[in-house]
C-alpha cells in the first residue's frame, strides 16, 4: 500500500470537518493509505446574505469542485443536499454513505417541544422550506408562531436563544449527531410536521470522473438504499426546476416487511414561506431495481405536483 496521503477536500467549518473526518477513517479503512484533509474556503461561508438570496443552489460546493478539477484534491466530501442536481460530466458522485437521521430538530430555551413554545414564540431557521411548513402547520394546528430568518453556524444559533433574542432554532438532527450536540435537541420534529431538504442527512462522496481505481475505492462506502431513495428524492427537485435553497421537502421511505424491503414512498411538499399555501402529495411503490427507475418516480411525482400549482409557491427557482 502507498504511503502517499490521498487528499479529502472539506469545507471549514466544524460540521464540514467533522463529516469529513469520519469519511476519512473510512477511506484509510479501505484504502490502508492516510488520508489528508484539505480545508477549503466556499462563498457559502464568506457571504454574510441569507442563503435565499446569494441562490442556495451551489454556494458550499463550487470551490471544492474546482479544487478537485485542478488537482489540489484527490476527492471531495459534500452534504448532500447542498449539491447542485446537475452533476458536472468531469466528476462522479462516486459514494453516498449510509444516511443519518434525515429529520429536522427543534432547540429551544426551557428544553421546550414545538407544540409547547408560547404564542409569538421566535423560531430562526435560514431555510424556506423549515418555515414554510412550520408556518403551515402552526397554522392548521392553532399555534401563534414567527418564523425569523438567520445564518450562521451551530454555536452563533444556538447563541441566539442564550442570548434571549430567539425561543427556539431549527436544525437537522444530522449535523448535530456529527459534531456530538444531539443531547441539546427538545424536540425531534416528525416528517410527518417538516419534511426534509431532498437528500438531508445524507453525505456525498465525489471525484474527478476519470480516476477509475479511486472511483472503485470510494465505491466501497456506497450505500446502495440511501442512494436510490436520495436519487428519487433530487430526482423531484430537478423536474420542479428549484435550487436548494427553495422551499421543497422531499423523502422517500424503504418500506419493510420484516427484515425484507419490499416497497418505497416518496413524499414531498413546496409551500409558501408564510405556510398559507402548500402542495403536498406521495406515491409508494416496488423499491426501484436502477437509479433510472428512481430518477423516474420522482419526476413522476413533481409533474404531478406541477399539475397542483407547485411552481407558483417556490420562491426561488433554478437559475
């Protein structure tokens, strides 16, 4: 085995690093090579403005891209749901480990759950989508709510209701699980409440598309039921044209009998960000034998949910 460390390109922040430290262990484990971590600087961590607003779609993830192009990395580690569903015919989406908790979770001060935070209570969250279904279901369920847009990372959000100026924030069990704060959650937020970004909870391996043998290697921490249920799933959010940053959940259930996967459920919504109107639908059925047959269901899917007024309520669309 080559002593020669293979390069992961990461983005900075804590999360990112810590994703990527345990993508890392794995490599070696397979590999019996050390891997490297390379620290790489996105727009999306520069940029002061709300995701909303610089685009979503791309911002954590161009920047390492071009580093992989150059050279300067050997493979790349993203969150899932922040990649663009275009892959670029340079690169390969060549591991989609095994999913974590794809639900969203709630911390708020006095260890509060959602249904019990008092009325006016302010909830940051800097995605659309988290708003526009909690806005929708506070609406339906008689709950007095606001909804206040932030950026930052865990520490600065959780500040925010240290600090009084906040009684709850909305994050993804997964991040949280990753960086070992998951003990600081008051409420795990149903799918049933807030349907996840398309691919959240999910990582994404990627390199240069003709490195065969690294391809091969990476290969190896494929896991091939969170990859079909994640390729429906941003299967969906390219036929509704919308970027990451738009207000779409979608997640799509292996469904067991026993120990046997016998069927998958896609569910998704798009919803106005004040939670006033939403198109919610799903479909079940066999577990999709090919990644076309995935790509399939959830086109199936959105061009149902386009047919329901879908695109008139996303905010923000693929530029």
């Amino acid at each position: 085995m080559s002593d020669i460390p293979l390069r992961l390109g990461t983005r900075r922040s804590r999360l990112a690093m810590a994703q990527s430290g345990q993508v890392a262990e794995a490599v070696s484990r397979v590999t019996g090579r050390p891997v490297e971590l390379v620290e790489v600087t996105t727009y999306g961590d520069t940029s002061r403005e709300h995701l909303a607003q610089i685009g979503g779609t791309g911002v954590f993830v161009t920047a390492l891209r071009d580093a992989l192009l150059r050279g300067e990395v050997d493979f790349a580690v993203h969150s899932l749901k922040d990649l663009p569903t275009t892959q670029p015919e340079e690169l390969v989406l060549a591991a989609v480990p095994v999913r974590e908790d794809p639900r969203d979770v709630i911390v708020a001060r006095d260890a509060l759950k959602f249904t019990d935070l008092p009325r006016g209570a302010r909830i940051g969250t800097g995605s659309p989508r988290r708003a526009a279904q909690l806005n929708a279901y506070a609406r339906s369920h008689g709950l007095d709510i606001e909804t206040v847009p932030i950026r930052g990372n865990v520490d600065t959000r959780i500040g925010y209701i240290h600090d009084g100026e906040l009684d709850a924030v909305v994050l993804a069990a997964a991040g949280l699980s990753r960086i070992g704060r998951i003990d600081e959650v008051t409420d795990f937020l149903s799918v049933d409440t807030v349907l996840p970004a398309p691919g959240q909870g999910a990582l994404a391996v990627e390199c240069v598309a003709d490195n065969a043998s690294l391809i091969a290697t990476l290969g190896e921490l494929d896991d091939p039921f969170t990859r079909v249920a994640v390729t429906a799933e941003r299967s969906l959010l390219a036929a509704l044209e919308a970027g990451c940053s738009a207000p779409v959940g979608a997640l799509a259930d292996l469904l067991a009998d026993g120990q046997i996967v016998k069927e998958m459920r896609l569910r998704a919504v798009v919803g106005t960000t004040d939670g006033t109107r939403t198109v919610q639908m799903s479909t079940t059925g066999p577990v999709p034998e090919t990644y076309d047959q995935a790509t399939a269901l959830g086109r199936e899917l959105a061009t149902e949910m386009l047919a329901q007024g879908a695109a008139g309520l996303m905010g923000e669309r693929a530029q």
